[in-house]
C-alpha cells in the first residue's frame, strides 16, 4: 500500500452550543514536531480561550497518533475529535478544537458531541485528496560528477526538496515508495556517490 488520504490544506469548523462556542482548525502534517507548531500558534491566537483540545494521526500504522482533553472530562474531546479523523480514514492531518465557554455546563456527553460535530465540520470543509508514500533520499557527492547527478535527476524526473552545492554536495529528493529500488540502483551506479534514505513521508 503507497497510498494514503488526508486533506490537501488547511480548513477551519465551528459549533455553537448553550454559548459555547468550538472552532475547529484541521491541518495537513507530515511530523509531530509540525503539529506542535500548529498548536502553538493557536494557543498564542486564541490565548484567551479555555481549552485547546485535539488529535493528530501520523503514517501507515494504527499507533502514530495522539489526542488529549486539555482539561475537559476524561476522553469528551480528544478522543471524539481523533473519531472523526478515523471515519474519514484520513492520516497525516492533524485538529486543535478551540474551545470558548458559554456559561453553561454541557455534561459529557454534550461535551463529546460538541467535539466530535466540530471536528465534523472542519473536515466537511476540508479537500480530502489520495495522497501517494514516497522515500525522501540524502545523495552526497564531490562537486567534480555534479553534472551527472543532475542529468540523472532530470532524466528520472525526480522531486528535489533541497540542495547545496558546494565543495562536497548534497541534495534531496523524493520518490514514489513503489518505484524507489529501480532509480536507486541506478543512481548508485554513479562512481562517488553516496545515498542515505533519510524518511518516508
């Protein structure tokens, strides 16, 4: 499986409840250290608010994920938020649901929907696209074989996420996990080359 969904950017929601008021902000991640900046960004716009609740999914696997209550009552926010996440079958997104207090106690349950349609709704908003997994490799090579690097890199049409030429040379790209073995294989065939598979994403 090298394919995946998530949304292509990011998409704002809201729910109102007895004056309460929940906005929901869902974003496209690739790592936890990204959607800690997303929250902290919010938690600096939004620092008058009382709750900052949220869940994020990361990768292929069912155990990348997080969600936390922020201080609402145990599993009435994160977890119906991450909820949402799963019934869209969704993965490198992440949602901070803001959460202003009315004046009234909803209760738990009054707590887990207004969360979960929060959610909803910022998802509902959201352009959920098919993603495909690709191998992001590191080449490290003299500046003298430069010009056969590049051309192969061309050749092969390969996504470059980074480069620095210099003495010594470095450049990063990505490419589709399926056919990453075969351009590998021949990229090592350049004498002087050194690769490194640096993460999947």
């Amino acid at each position: 499986m090298d394919t995946y969904l998530t949304i292509s950017s990011a998409s704002q929601g809201i729910y109102k409840e007895k004056g309460s008021k929940f906005l929901a902000f869902a974003f496209p991640i690739f790592s936890e250290e990204e959607f800690k900046n997303h929250l902290s960004h919010l938690k600096k716009e939004y620092h008058d608010a009382r709750h900052h609740c949220y869940a994020f999914k990361l990768g292929l696997t069912e155990n990348e994920y997080r969600y936390s209550d922020d201080g609402e009552p145990n599993n009435s926010a994160g977890k119906p938020i991450y909820g949402q996440i799963l019934s869209k079958n969704l993965t490198n997104v992440g949602i901070v649901v803001v959460r202003y207090f009315g004046g009234t106690k909803l209760g738990v349950g009054g707590l887990v929907t207004a969360y979960k349609e929060a959610a909803a709704d910022t998802l509902q908003n959201a352009t959920i696209i098919n993603r495909t997994v690709n191998n992001f490799y590191q080449i490290l090579f003299d500046y003298a074989i430069m010009s056969d690097v590049m051309n192969f890199i061309k050749k092969q049409n390969l996504k470059v996420s980074k480069q620095i030429f210099e003495e010594h040379c470095l450049v990063e790209f990505g490419i589709r996990k399926t056919e990453a073995n075969s351009v590998v294989n021949e990229l090592e065939k350049i004498n002087g080359i050194n690769i490194k598979l640096v993460r999947n994403q």
